[in-house]
C-alpha cells in the first residue's frame, strides 16, 4: 500500500493579509483610545495653533489657518508610523507573532495585513483634519483635480511611512522604546520645517536644514495643490521649496524602497531570534 505525503499548507497571500488587516481594524474598534495620536492630536494642533499662535504669527500674502493646514495634515502623516510600529511591536512582545507562525498562512501576511490596516486608519486623521480646517477657516482655492491629487499625495507618503514604523517595529524590542526613538526622531524633523512658520522667518543653518527637509516639501506641497500661501521662502530659495510636489514625490519613492526591503528583512531577523 502506498502512502500520499500531505502536501505543505500554504495560505493565500491575498486573503491571510486580509485576515491580519481586520484583526487590526477590530482592535482599532475596540480599543479606542489607542487612536489617540489619529483624532485628538491633529484637533489639538489645529485648535492650538490657529487660535492661540495664530494672531502672532504672519504670513506674507495669506492667511495663517490656511498656511497651517498644509503643515498640520503633513506633521499628523509622518506621525502615523508610529501607530504601525507600536501595533507590530506589541505583537512581537506579546506572543502573537509566534502564533502566526504557527499557522498555515503566507509569511508576507503579517506586515501587509498591518500596512494595510494603518493605510485605512489613515484616513481618520486625514478627514478629521479637513472638517476641522474647514471650521477654522481652511479652504481649498484650486480644481476639483488639483484637490484629489493632494489628497492623494498625503496617501502616497502616509504609504511610505508606514514602511518606516514596520522597519521600526520591527528593530525595537518593545512597544516603550518604539515611543521614546520614534518621538525623539519625529519631532525635531516636522518642527524644524515649513509646518508652522514660512521657512524664510528661520535663522541659516536652520533655514537650509528646513528648506531640504522632505517635511517641508510635503506641506508645501499640498499648500500648492490647495491654493494655500505658502508664505515667505526668504531670498534665493531652495529647489524642493520651489519644487515641492516632485521632492516630496521622490522622498515617498526613496522611503518604499530603502525602508521595505529593510523592514522585511529586520522582521525576520526579529522573528527568529
């Protein structure tokens, strides 16, 4: 009598990244409080900043609230990989990563299925922000396809970094000192930029520094798109302050292909340790 081996299990990439994307949506659903940094932090920029800076801060030939939005909507996007790596980060901790491997599913689901799920939770800041912009007095002053495409360059770049929270999740050992490398990293980079002041009001070296800052190009960039001033970029200008929308769709490009390739490694570095 002969004998058939049992051929391996093997998932369907497709609908396992599926899997993983919804159990990341019901944990969304039922831990609310985790999308903090997605719906209370971009308000609170935005409030703070339009009401309370506001009135002290100029814009040469614009409105301050519309200047702000641009860098508003570009500091909360490069915020959103942290949401990523701390998700990737707890799962590593906690055991669950173990336990997919465990099961007879695609190797690539587990950091797609997470991608995909903070691409979606992406578009809870995104559209928080324009209702709240618009209540402020934020308005959009070009064509109807000039607007789609800044929208749909914020979601091009919010892609790419989440490829950097995966890559830092995927390197930190806990969800703790994702936190603390990631705020330490992240905030200087969106604050020495155009996202609240013009880079022209920005003293040398920090004016340099902020004018080829991909941060800067990113809310120039979607300034452009909407009509918005992007106030005074000083004497002789830098090339990604006058060519924002292509700077920032380099930086997107440069981040999916240093960063995933990275992030694909160091996870399974990570995961057979």
């Amino acid at each position: 009598m002969t004998t058939t081996a049992t051929p391996a299990r093997r998932g369907n990439a497709l609908s396992d990244m599926w899997v993983i994307a919804q159990r990341g949506f019901v944990h969304m659903r039922r831990q609310p409080e985790a999308l903090a940094d997605a719906t209370l932090q971009p308000i609170m920029f935005t409030l703070l900043f339009a009401y309370v800076f506001g009135g002290a801060i100029s814009v040469a030939g614009g409105n301050y609230r519309e200047f702000l939005m641009g860098g508003i909507f570009a500091q909360t996007i490069v915020f959103g990989c942290f949401g990523v790596a701390m998700s990737l980060a707890s799962d590593r901790k906690n055991g669950a990563i173990d336990r997919f491997r465990s099961m007879p599913m695609a190797r690539s689901a587990v950091l797609s299925g997470h991608a995909l799920a903070h691409l979606a939770r992406g578009f809870i800041p995104i559209i928080l922000m324009s209702v709240c912009g618009l209540i402020v007095g934020w308005r959009i002053h070009t064509s109807i396809a000039e607007a789609v495409a800044g929208y749909a360059l914020m979601l091009a770049f919010l892609f790419a970094v989440i490829w950097v929270g995966i890559l830092l999740g995927s390197v930190m050992p806990t969800p703790e000192a994702v936190q603390g490398v990631g705020f330490a990293t992240l905030f200087p980079i969106t604050f020495v930029a155009s996202t609240f002041v013009p880079v022209g009001t920005l003293p040398g070296v920090l004016r340099t520094i902020a004018e080829w800052n991909p941060v800067t190009a990113f809310s120039e960039a979607l300034r452009k798109l909407f009509g918005n001033s992007g106030g005074d970029f000083g004497p002789d200008p830098a090339w990604p302050v006058t060519h924002p929308v292509t700077y920032t769709l380099v930086w997107a490009i440069a981040i999916v292909v240093v960063c995933a390739p990275l992030a694909v490694v160091a996870f399974q570095r990570s995961i057979r340790d």
